[in-house]
C-alpha cells in the first residue's frame, strides 16, 4: 500500500511539473508575441509621426516660400517703380536741355556738321546723296524720323552697311542708335532681318578689334569678307573686298555666311 502512495505521488509530480513547464513555455510565447506587437506598434506610430513631422515641414516651407516670393516680387516691383521715376526724371532733363540746346546758335552748325551733310575726300555730300537717289530711285535717309520705321514697317528685306567704319561697328557692338545708320540698323534687327557689314577701318585689329569680335557673334548679322589691306604700312588695317558685295547678300539673304569669311 505504501508503494502504491508513493507511485501516486510521483506521477502527480510528474503531471505538476509538465503543467509548470507548458505554462512557461505559453508565458514565454506570449511574452514574445506582445513585445512584437508592442515594437510593430511603436514602429508604426514613428513612420506615422515621422510622416507628420515630413508633411509639416514641407507645408511650412511652402508657405515660406510663398511668403518670400511675394517679397521679391513686390521688391522688385517697389524696385521696378523706382527705376521708372529716375528713368522719367532723367529724361526730363535730358529733353529739356536738348530742348534748350536747339534754342541756341550753336544748334544750326552742330545739325549741319552731322554725317549726311560732310564734304570729305571721297565726295560731297550733296553729290553723294545725289548719287544715291540716281540709284535707287529714293532720296536717301539721312534722319533718325526716317530709319526707325525701316524694319517695323517691312521697308527693306536686308540692309547693308558698305563700308562699315569702325565707329559705326562700336556704335553697333554697344547697342547705340544714335545715328540714321545704327537706328536703321537696330530697326531691321529687331524685325529678324539680315544686316550685312562690310568692314573698312584702319583699327580694325586694335581698336576696333573687340568690337568686330563682338558682331561676328550676334544673330542675322553677316560680313562681305575681309583682310588686310596693307600689311606693311597698315597692319591694324582692315578693308572688305566689297567685289564679293552681291554674293555676300544672296548668302545672308539666305541665312548663311559667304564663306571663306578672311581674306
């Protein structure tokens, strides 16, 4: 009987210490599975935190930059406004004092010491302009009211510039229409119209070196070849071989650059 007890005993404790063993092994497993839980949870909440953070963050830059945008445009309008009044009160100035200067007696021989009116080894001009007109059948433009329509109003399918002195091109390289000539010019360039140039001036490899350099790289604006025309005694000099006048025309009529270009 006391064996039997003793058997009894051992096969509960044998139960008992299955039961202790599954337990903890359900504990560990749902230990395991709620610290997953809880870091795919923490995981979660921080991409959503860190997407939040991100959104914010880009909407208060746009905003910045929205803000900043409006303060450089009204900068530059404040700007822009400002430019106005002293462009306008510059102009002001300079209209009344040619306004004045025209009142003087200084103004008529300064209009008649103008280009279309020189006498110079070459000619008259009134012989010159004569000429001119025997030509082509139009008197010549001699004033700034009479070149500034020339491209706008489809005057001219190209204009030529034979020969082009080196003032003429500084004129040009710098965006100056003071004269007949450089506001035609500027007037067809403006339409897209080819201008040709025939180059003729006794600097142009110092001087007006950098002048000539600057054309060569302007749009519609084409060259009658050139070189030098005396080495030896004029090595700065410059002169279009103005024969190959008409063909350098056709080409720039055509967009293109009558080649070779140096001589």
């Amino acid at each position: 009987m006391l064996e039997l007890n003793v058997r009894a005993e051992q096969f509960l404790a044998s139960i008992r210490a299955e039961g202790e063993r599954q337990c903890a092994e359900i504990r560990e497993k749902t230990d395991a599975e709620v610290e997953a839980a809880l870091s795919e949870a923490q995981k979660t909440e921080a991409a959503r935190a860190e997407s939040t953070v991100a959104f914010e963050t880009a909407r208060a830059k746009t905003q910045a930059n929205r803000a900043l945008s409006a303060a450089r445009t009204e900068a530059r309008g404040a700007l822009a406004k400002r430019r106005a009044e002293l462009a306008d009160a510059v102009f002001a100035k300079a209209q009344q004092k040619l306004a004045d200067f025209t009142r003087t007696d200084d103004y008529g021989p300064w209009l008649r010491a103008s280009a279309a009116a020189q006498d110079t080894r070459f000619g008259t001009a009134a012989s010159l302009k004569q000429t001119l007109e025997e030509m082509t059948g139009h008197p010549p433009m001699t004033t700034l009211q009479q070149a500034e329509p020339l491209g706008p109003q489809k005057l001219a399918r190209a204009m030529v510039i034979a020969p082009c002195t080196g003032t003429t091109m500084g004129l040009l390289a710098n965006g100056i229409s003071s004269t007949a000539v450089t506001l035609a010019a500027k007037s067809m360039m403006r339409g897209g119209r080819p201008l040709l140039l025939a180059p003729s001036t006794n600097d142009g490899l110092s001087g007006s070196a950098g002048s000539l350099a600057a054309l060569l790289q302007r749009k519609n604006i084409y060259f009658v070849p050139f070189g030098q025309d005396d080495s030896f005694k004029k090595p700065h000099s410059l002169k279009s071989d103005f024969t190959l006048l008409p063909d350098a025309l056709e080409s720039a009529l055509r967009g293109v650059q009558l080649q070779p270009l140096l001589l």
